[in-house]
C-alpha cells in the first residue's frame, strides 16, 4: 500500500502548543517530617513524558497528565537524587494531591527539567516511524527501537495521515533522549521537531543516527 505523504513540515515545541488532557493534579511538595513546610523548586514528571511541572514558592504545582488511571511520578528535588510517588488520576475532574520529599540539604539544584526539549536539544535521529496501538515506535537507522514521544499537534496529525496500525513514515527527528537518572527504560525520544516526511518507500537509511 503506497503510503500518504505528510507535508513537509518543521514545528518545535513551545508552550503555546496545545496538549490534550485527560487528568490532572493540583498538589504541593512538603517536607518529609516537617509537618506543613512547603517545598519550592521541585520537579515533578512522569518518566518517558513530557507531562511535568515544578512546584512554586509555595510547594504547589499543577500537573497536566495525558492519560487517567495510576501512574508513578517522579520527584526530584536535589539534581541526582529521585524520589518516587504512586498517585491515581481520575478524569475529568482535578484531584488534590500532597507529595512528600526529603528537603534539599546541601545538593546541587535539580538543574534542567527531564521533559523539556528545546532548540538546546541539536541531534538529530533518522529512520522509520509507525502508528502504533497507543504510541508511535520509531526505528531508527541503526535498528535501535525506541518510543517516539511527539508533540500532540505533530501526533494528531500522524494519525491524520495515515489509516491503521503499522502504517509507517520514513523521518527525520530532532529531539532528546530520555536518559535521566529517573528513567527505569530508556527507550522514549522526546522529539522537538519532525525536519523530514516522506513514505516509507523513499526512505535512505544510508547515514543512519546523524
């Protein structure tokens, strides 16, 4: 079956992009022990996504998450230390959550958030991405199998574009791998912009990961 060709397109992330929500958590961080004392600075995210926040002055944060049902967050508050929470996301409604970590105590600051992707994020990865029951697995040139995490606009569009599960496009991502110190798989891309689209049958594998 000769695939549809998406239009040539080159779309970043930003936070005017839309991300449809199924669940959310309106919550705040304190300190383990120390009864109501809020923490400021955490971040708060969903290992492989880019569903995160950071707590406020305040320890509060808002949390907008893909998906209902339980998930298991991760809660950083020192750069490579991670503590771990199960929490349960109904929907539609928001549900008031209270998280509890362990104060900073002379530790580098968490530094750079898990989830963001941005134009610091400069690699590049070539090969083929399919339509997936749920998700988008990307093959890269080099035969590595990783879960590509696109933005929702790029991910509607996909689907838009193509008809059943299996289908598949050969591409060009920019993006960052998801290699942080909370990560229990390694295996998610988190893609910042799609720079190629063309049906799999003109795709060239000859450079392979750039």
């Amino acid at each position: 079956m000769r695939m549809p060709v998406l239009p040539l397109f080159s779309l970043a992330v930003s936070a005017a992009v839309p991300r449809p929500t199924l669940g959310s958590l309106d919550g705040v961080v304190l300190a383990t022990g120390g009864g109501s004392t809020p923490i400021p600075g955490v971040q708060i995210w969903v290992p492989g996504t880019r569903w995160g926040a950071v707590s406020d002055s305040s320890g509060r944060f808002r949390l907008d998450v893909g998906v209902s049902g339980t998930v298991t967050l991760a809660i950083r508050v020192c750069q490579n230390y991670v503590q771990w929470a199960r929490v349960s996301i109904p929907w539609p409604d928001s549900v008031p959550v209270q998280l509890y970590a362990a104060p900073p105590r002379g530790c580098a600051t968490p530094g750079r958030p898990a989830w963001v992707v941005d134009s610091s994020d400069t690699t590049t990865y070539r090969g083929i991405l399919y339509l997936g029951n749920g998700g988008f697995p990307f093959v890269s040139c080099d035969g590595t199998v990783l879960y590509a995490d696109l933005p929702p606009v790029l991910a509607e569009q996909f689907q838009r574009s193509t008809t059943r599960t299996g289908d598949s496009l050969s591409v060009v991502l920019r993006g960052r791998l998801d290699t942080d110190v909370a990560s229990q798989s390694h295996t998610t891309l988190l893609v910042a912009e799609v720079r190629e689209v063309a049906p799999r049958q003109a795709s060239s594998c000859s450079h392979g990961i750039q």
